[in-house]
C-alpha cells in the first residue's frame, strides 16, 4: 500500500467515523439482525410438541409407515414378492383417486426396534423409482427400474450376518442380484424384520397432500425369524407424520399365503415440509432484510452526500487519483459493514436459536461449519451490498436514486421469493440471476433426491450453492463498482 493511498483511505475513514448518521445506521444494521432474532426466537409456543424422531447422526427423519414384524434371532433371512403397489391420492374432501406417489415404498426391512429413528436397512419397490435399497435414514442405491405388477413381480430378500445387511432382486426367485450391502451399527441380537408399506405426501400446490399406499406381497419365506406376525403404525403421533387421508388407516390382512398391507409415512431424512413447524437459522436471521436496507442506505450516502454538499471538489481535490478515492471508500465502508454485520450475526444466532428452543420450537440442526459460514456469508452479503450502494452512489450522484436503485435489485427479488404464491419456477428464476442470489450464504437445509418436496427458497431452499449466489451479488458489485471508477475519472466533479 503506497503512503499516498493509506492518507486517502485514512481520511475516508475519519469522515466515516465522524458523521454520526453513518456510524448509528451501521450499529442499527446489527441491532437489527439482533432484534428480529429476538422477535423470532419468542413468537413461537410450540411447548408440549411431541419430540421430532432423529436417525443415528442425529439429523431429524420422517419415520413413519406400516410394519408386518416379527423379532429376528441372531443371523438370517427374509425373502418376498411384491405382485402390486398401489397408490390413492386426495382430490377433494373425502375424495381418493388412483395416482402415481413416486417415491412410495413396499418391501422388506430389518431394524433395531419399532422405535422412530431406530438403524434400519431395507429394500423395496417403489411407485417409480425402480427397486432401491435404502439405510439409516439417508443412503439410497439404485436397482433395477420399473414398478411392480401382477406381469411384473419384484422379488425380494435381505440377508443378515451379525451387523451386515445385503439386499438381493429377482425377476424369477432363481437369479439373485445384489442391489447393496451395508453396515447397520446397533441392530442388536433381536431386531425386528418384516414387510413395511409407505406412502409420503406428494407435492400439492405450494403445499403437500398425503397419500396412502396398498400393496401385495406372496412367497413370504422367513429363516431366524419366530413368533407371530403383528402389524404396527409406527410413528403414528410424530409431528413429521401426515397420517392418512381421511376414511383410511393402516392395515394388513393374510389370507392363502398373501398378505395385504396398506400403509402411509415416509423412511427419509425430515425436509421443510415434512416439518413445516420446525424452524432454521436462516428464519432466525430475518433481521438480515432490515439491516440490508440500513447499510444500503449508508453505502448510497457515504458518497452521494459529498455530491450534495459539494465536498467532493475538496476530496478530489486533496487526491488526484480519483479510483484511490473510490477504493479507499469502498474498504472503509465495507470493512465497518463486515465488522458490524459479523458481530450482529455472531450474538443473534446464538440467542434467537435458545429462545426458539427454551419456547419447544425444533431447530434444523447445523455443523458448525455450517453456522461459521451462514455468519461470515451474512456478513460479506451486508458489505458487499454497500459497496453496491456506492457504486450507485457514484454513478447516479443521488441518494434517493441510488438507494432505490439497490433496494429493487437487492431487496424486491428476496421479497417475491418469500411470497408463498409465487410459482416456484419464477422464484428459483430471480435467486439464480439477481444479486438476491446471495442469500443462498444463509441456506442450511439440503434437498434430497427420495425425498418429494417443495424445494423453493419460500422453504428455505436456494437453487444455487451458498457461496455461488454470494458471486452473484459480488459480479454485480464488481461490475458496478468498475462502472462507477470509469465514470468519476471522466466526468467533472
């Protein structure tokens, strides 16, 4: 850093630090983020909640289906075919109608107890997903494609030694194929093995509708297994539960070796609407639109206010190098809105996050990786977005302009993708190409492929990775801020 510069940019900073109206609308933009966390983490009451189920890394899980088991002793094997799946869907109050649920599941699955969250392995059919096998809540693996039917029956078997469990496919109960083979920790000597059938909600609208499934399975042959076969609705009182359509409810029934099972739930790793009451960091941090507003107006004054009072003659005066005024500006000011973002961010996440706990509000849990860059992220989002404003400062040479300016650009897309009736399409659209995008630095949830979701920024989910729509917002800001350097060299002050 030339001596030259480091005067400029230390006179930019005592001009920063002396106009109080810029010092107060930074602190305002941390207290900001600090108050909403606060409004946030008291507004809601969800004590007495039953308990959201977690899965064996402790992430929350949809576990909820109807079970045909029995205790599995020691090592063994449970083998089936699966001549039918079928699936009914709302179409009105009281109403059902054949459809597809694509991700319903029939087949076989081991599991530590009936207890939700419990390690489990499993293979199944589903409605059209082909045979997967699928364990602990998360890990899926591709078998063959295409649904059951009467023309096309799925034959099924899981294999047990000690804590490894492998899943075979057959079209003729002769030629087995290994679809996976897995290690499930905590099965214990005794666990539970039998038929399951689940039937997940299926994307309704903004929302969701639930379904319910029925299948058929034959040549139920069973080695290790003793006792009597019981059906159980297992999660039946979960709050990631949908329940059944109503009129429906799960059963099964045998009859000449064919045991009917209906079912309704999911086996997969708990999304936004399968628990639309649980919260995230990210609602906790609401406090990130006010503030934005705050340091946009601070970064469009910190240069437009010179325009106005006509010191930006002495400015340019005292430094020849009009890009080093302009840099100069834009460190200084992003620095204090980096500092001041961080610190807001740092104290709101925190306490919002107890508060929602202490008031029985369940909070999608995040590494802490994940929270290290949800608070830089916001923190690089609030500074970058200033120094937006100043380039539009710069080039228009008006307050009032330029903070409109960046309000439209920054502030309206995030409002229009909060807007629940927006299409998804449409939203997913504005938070790929507007500095928008950048809010994706604050997304802690993770769509998955088996799980059939809204999966919009409305729930908390952006299209781009969090530090891509950060580039976003920061293309913007360097080409904005480029523009503005061009311009301040060629016009007179």
């Amino acid at each position: 850093m030339t001596a030259g510069f480091a005067r400029v940019l230390h006179a930019e900073w005592t001009k920063f630090t002396t106009v109080r109206a810029w010092v107060t609308g930074t602190v305002t933009a941390a207290l900001m983020l600090v108050l909403f966390a606060l409004l946030a983490g008291i507004s809601s009451d969800q004590k007495g909640s039953p308990p959201v189920p977690t899965g064996p890394g402790g992430e929350p899980v949809a576990d909820s289906f109807y079970f045909v088991h029995r205790p599995l002793t020691g090592n063994g094997s449970i083998t089936v075919s699966v001549s039918a799946l079928d699936s009914s869907i709302p179409e009105g109050p009281g109403e059902l109608r054949p459809g597809t649920v694509p991700w319903a599941k029939a087949g076989l699955i081991i599991r530590r107890s009936t207890r939700q969250g419990s390690p489990y392995a499993a293979i199944m059919t589903t409605g059209s997903h082909g045979v997967r096998m699928q364990d602990s809540y998360v890990n899926d693996t591709a078998g063959p494609p295409g649904p059951a039917s009467a023309r096309s029956v799925r034959r099924l078997r899981l294999d047990r030694a000690g804590d490894t469990i492998t899943g075979y496919t057959s079209a003729d109960g002769t030629h087995w194929t290994t679809v996976g083979t897995t290690h499930v920790s905590g099965l214990g000597p005794t666990p539970q093995a039998g038929l399951f059938v689940a039937s997940p909600p299926v994307a309704d609208g903004m929302g969701t509708a639930g379904t319910v499934s029925t299948s058929v399975f034959g040549d139920l042959r069973v080695r290790g297994a003793g006792g009597r076969w019981t059906g159980d609705q297992v999660g039946a009182g979960s709050p990631s539960f949908a329940g059944y359509p109503a009129g429906r409810s799960g059963s099964y029934t045998e009859s000449d070796g064919l045991f009917t099972v209906t079912g309704a739930g999911d086996i997969a790793p708990a999304v936004r609407d399968t628990l639309p009451a649980g919260g995230t960091l990210g609602d906790i941090l609401t406090g990130t639109f006010a503030a934005l507003v705050a340091v946009i107006v601070v970064g469009a004054l910190f240069v437009t206010t010179e325009y106005r009072t006509n010191l930006i003659r002495t400015t340019l005066a005292a430094a020849p190098k009009r890009t080093h005024v302009l840099m100069a500006k834009a460190i200084v000011l992003g620095g204090v809105t980096f500092a001041a973002g961080l610190t807001g961010t740092l104290v709101a996440g925190p306490l919002g996050e107890h508060l929602a706990r202490a008031n029985g509000v369940y909070i999608f849990p995040v590494t802490s990786s994940t929270g290290l860059r949800v608070a830089l992220g916001t923190a690089a989002l609030l500074a970058t977005a200033s120094v937006l404003a100043l380039s539009a400062g710069t080039i228009l040479r008006h307050g009032a302009g330029a903070v409109t300016a960046v309000t439209v650009a920054v502030v309206l897309p995030y409002l229009l993708t909060v807007i629940p009736f927006v299409p998804a399409s449409t939203a997913n659209r504005l938070t790929r190409v507007t500095p928008a995008a950048a809010f994706a630095v604050q997304q802690t949830l993770v769509p998955h492929h088996q799980v059939t979701g809204n999966y919009t920024p409305y729930n908390g989910y952006w299209p781009l990775p969090p530090w891509a729509g950060f580039a976003v917002l920061a293309g913007y800001t360097a080409v904005s801020l480029s523009a503005a350097a061009v311009l301040l060299r060629r016009r007179d002050a």
